[in-house]
C-alpha cells in the first residue's frame, strides 16, 4: 500500500485512514504500508516547504522502487518465495522529508504531546505565516513520524475563516520550512469566543530534525496549495492553549 507523504491532493493521513478501515486486521497483518515523497506534488512556495522525491523504504525492503517491491511483495504472498519481507508485514515504513531514512514503525498513532504558551493572532486575508516553537532537537536529534493533530482554543472575528497549519523545522522562525510541502486547513464557521477544538488533524509526517534545530507549528492565513480557498471575510482569528499531538519514533 504506497501512499504520498508530500501528496497534496491525498495527504498522508487518509492513506492511514485506507489502510486501517479498508483492510480487516488479519488482511493489514500480511500487508506492507510505503510512504513515500511524491504524489500530487504543489510548490509550496508560500508557506515555503521542505522535503525531496524519493521512495528509500521501497529501495530498503526490495532493493529498487515501489514496482520492485510489488513484484517481490506478490512473489512472497503468491508463490510463497522465500525473502525478507515477512518482518515488514502488518508494518508502517515511512520515507524521511530529506529522503534520508525509512522509519519502520508498528503504530503511526500520536504517542507524545508538546504544548505552547503561545498566543497566535492571524489576519483572516493577506498576511504571512507564523511559527510558534514546540521543541529544541537535543544531541541525538528528534524524529517525528505519523499522525499529527492539534487541540486549541479558538476565537473568530470571521465569518467564515480559515487557517491552514502543519509542522515546520528549522534554525529559527526566519528559517523554517513546512514539512513534506503540506498544510491543512482549521476551518472557522462563524464568529467565536474561546471556542475549543481538539483533534484538528494536521499532515501526517516523517522527519528527522537534526540537533540543536527546532520543531514548529506553523499557522498560516494562506496556503499556496489551497489557492482560493482562504477565508471568505476579512477578520481575526486567535489561536491559544495550543496543545500538538504527534508520534515520537
């Protein structure tokens, strides 16, 4: 099952979703899920984004692509041959933003929350992103891969407002990228007052943030990707008692 990490038309977490619901446990338990970098791929230039093409788990497990690792994948559930890939079963096998490393994981469910003091204020219209720091990489760095989401306290002056938001890493504010070039939207109906929202799904990631480099959220009022999709009305929207939850590897 291969699915886009940087895929900006079908992001990550919905090959997650596929995977989880559309196999029964017994069926997933033989199945082997690739993520790779590549897909519907946008620019992203504004937020500006990081990450490469590549599929390395595909090259780790069989050796050449993803149609490599599906003839080896057939041979082994088919004809029985022998191989390797019985260990990689019923296994989530993500490609790294820099295409660097496959993390092999049994489970993408968050397993780590990080909080913020932070306040956020965003212009609803024009406006440039905002980073708020989450983390600081010790010595060893800091891998993050899997599910991300986010709970916050919500306050709109819009009326129908959006923000779009996703993790970002970096030296600093000034240098920070959004990971694998994805964002997803926060979605305001109305004006609101200290509104709580949990469990705002955020893209679905695999990142190696070396030492010393920082792990962000970015919030943005626009999204390259989401051309027109922005706010509808002018207005303000504040972002408080930020809470993200993600999967430490």
């Amino acid at each position: 099952f291969g699915q886009g990490l940087t895929d900006s038309l079908f992001n990550q977490t919905q090959g997650f979703k596929n995977f989880e619901n559309a196999l029964t446990p017994a069926a997933r338990a033989q199945s082997i899920f690739v993520g790779y970098n590549g897909g519907h791929v946008l620019p992203s230039v504004f937020p500006q984004g990081s990450g490469t093409s590549g599929d390395v788990c595909s090259a780790t497990l069989a050796g050449g692509n993803f149609a490599a690792l599906t003839i080896k994948f057939f041979n082994h559930t088919l004809k029985g041959m022998p191989d390797t890939l019985g260990a990689a079963e019923g296994r989530y096998h993500l490609a790294t933003a820099s295409n660097a490393a496959c993390v092999d994981l049994a489970s993408v469910e968050p397993n780590t929350t990080l909080t913020s003091p932070a306040t956020v204020v965003t212009d609803a219209g024009p406006g440039g992103p905002q980073f708020v720091e989450l983390a600081t990489a010790g010595a060893g760095g800091l891998r993050v891969a899997g599910k991300v989401s986010l709970d916050a306290t919500v306050t709109s002056t819009a009326l129908d407002g959006r923000v779009f938001l996703a993790l970002a890493t970096g030296t600093s504010a000034l240098d920070a990228k959004i990971v694998q070039a994805n964002m997803l939207p926060l979605h305001v109906t109305g004006p609101t007052l200290d509104q709580s929202v949990a469990e705002v799904e955020l893209p679905s990631v695999a990142v190696d943030v070396p030492a010393g480099q920082k792990l962000f959220l970015a919030v943005s009022p626009f999204a390259d990707s989401f051309f027109g999709h922005g706010s509808r009305v002018p207005g303000a929207i504040t972002l408080s008692a930020l809470v993200v939850h993600l999967h430490q590897a």
